[in-house]
C-alpha cells in the first residue's frame, strides 16, 4: 500500500498526510513501512528462516536487493546484526506516546550485545539530590549541570590518551547513599597511564546489554530525545519485552563523535541497559 492509499483511508490529502506523519515520528511514510517490514523480516531471521525466502515474502525480488535495503536500514548486513537482535516480535509502536516523549518516533529493536568487564576513569561529580537511584533516573545530568565548556572531557582525552574516542556518564550512587547523587564523567583506561590526581578508576563488570540510539536530533533537541528514550525504554520496551534490568551491573550513556553538533547537522548518542531473561 502506497502513501496516497494511507492518506485516503484517514480523509488527508497525500501532502498533509506525509507532513503529519513525518512530525510525529521523524520518518516518511514510505521509509517508516520499509524500516517496519524489515524489522518483522529480522525477526523471521533470528528465529531461522533463510534470507531469500524472506526477501520474496516481503516484497523483495533478489536476495542481494533485501540485504542493501536491509544495511542501509540497520547499517549492518543481516548475517551479523542477527547476532544482536532480541528475538521477540517487533513492539506495537504507540506513536503518540512517542510524540509525547520526544523521541521521534523509534522503529528499531535495541542491539543485544555482551560486553566484557571493562575499567573507564573520570571525574566524580557528587550532588545532593534525592530519588536517584540509577542513571536513568538523571539523564544528561551532566548537561543540566553546566559541564558542557569542555574542559572535563579535554582534561581526561589529554591526560589518558584512551584509543578510542567516547565518554561514559555513569551513576555510581547506591540505594545506600541516600540524598547523595555521585555521577562519573569518564573515558576508557587502560592502566597503562599513572592515574592524575583528582580521577576516579571504576571496573563496569561483565554484563548482556540492551543497546539504544537516540533519535537523531537537532542540539537544542538533544537532551530532550534523551529524556525521552529513557522514558521510552522503561516504560513502553520492557514492559513488553522478555528481558528485565540486571541490577547486579551498571548502566550507562555513552556518547562518542557522533554527538558532535559542530561536526553533524543532527547528533545522536547510545544508552547501554545491563539485562537478564525475566525470572
């Protein structure tokens, strides 16, 4: 079904409908029905039917012309991103509750991805603030707190020199600590560097992570799509899906290049949420 049919069937002209729909989930129609349709496709796959088969029941004429579509769409071909896919249906999408929490409208199931234990290092930032618990509690803290001059994050890449570019904000507060807010502003570490004065080491331990994208937005919009994912997160994609927190691990923002707005017109970062099959 074409976008003209979907315009007729709710009384819009094709024009106002693609308008209003792009608005409330940041996709054109036609683009949002492919990402759909693949989505449903991955599921087949995880759950071992063959590529072509698939391919042919969604419309697709070759193989090959399902695997472009389907790496374009998820920026990995169908063989490895399987690997990494829950293998429950795709969610109903209330694109209305997506409107209201900012997120653009989100199609993608998260990556699954196990991840060795790993030592990151930092500045600790320690409020007084009550009710927060983990760091989804707090999203972007560090942004509503004034630390976005740079200096930090130039601190930390001159004084480590990690391999990799990306800073992780990390809520390090127990239920414990109760009116204490201690959040870690970090990079990856290695050891190999003497730890300057005033940085804080922490091991994240090994944990399987629910791995989300914001949408892509523009700066002043970001931490809203931010906010809006974590509400997204826990309150629409669990309660749906086979997984609950594992509340042994940690979880954490991270936020690498792609969050550059003086590099990208639209900016986006990931949320990585320890998980464990529900009991």
């Amino acid at each position: 079904m074409d976008s003209e049919k979907l315009a007729k069937l709710v009384g819009y002209s094709p024009y106002h409908f693609s308008r209003i729909f792009y608005k409330h989930t940041g996709y054109t129609v036609m683009d949002y029905v492919l990402k759909r349709k693949l989505q449903f496709a991955l599921h087949e796959l995880v759950n071992g039917k063959k590529i072509l088969p698939i391919a042919l029941d969604y419309g697709f004429e070759t193989h090959s012309g399902f695997t472009k579509a389907f790496k374009k769409c998820f920026g990995s071909p169908p063989s490895l991103y399987k690997q990494h896919c829950p293998k429950s249906l795709p969610q109903k999408l209330d694109l209305m509750s997506l409107h209201q929490k900012s997120t653009g409208g989100i199609v993608m199931q998260p990556k699954i991805m196990k991840r060795r234990a790993f030592s990151v290092a930092g500045k600790l930032f320690e409020f007084n603030r009550e009710n927060v618990i983990y760091t989804r509690d707090a999203p972007a803290y560090w942004k509503q707190e004034g630390l976005t001059d740079g200096s930090v994050e130039r601190f930390l890449y001159k004084s480590l020199s990690p391999k990799k570019h990306g800073e992780y904000c990390i809520n390090l507060s127990s239920a414990h600590d109760e009116g204490k807010f201690n959040y870690l502003f970090a990079v990856d570490y290695d050891g190999d560097i003497s730890l300057p004065e005033g940085l804080t080491t922490f091991q994240i331990p090994d944990a399987t992570y629910a791995v989300f994208r914001t949408p892509l937005v523009e700066v002043d919009q970001f931490a809203y799509s931010i906010e809006g994912t974590w509400r997204y997160i826990l309150e629409d994609w669990f309660p749906q899906s086979s997984y609950e927190v594992d509340e042994a691990c940690f979880d954490f923002e991270y936020y690498d290049e792609h969050c550059h707005y003086w590099d990208f017109e639209k900016i986006f970062m990931e949320i990585h949420i320890p998980i464990k099959e529900r009991g």
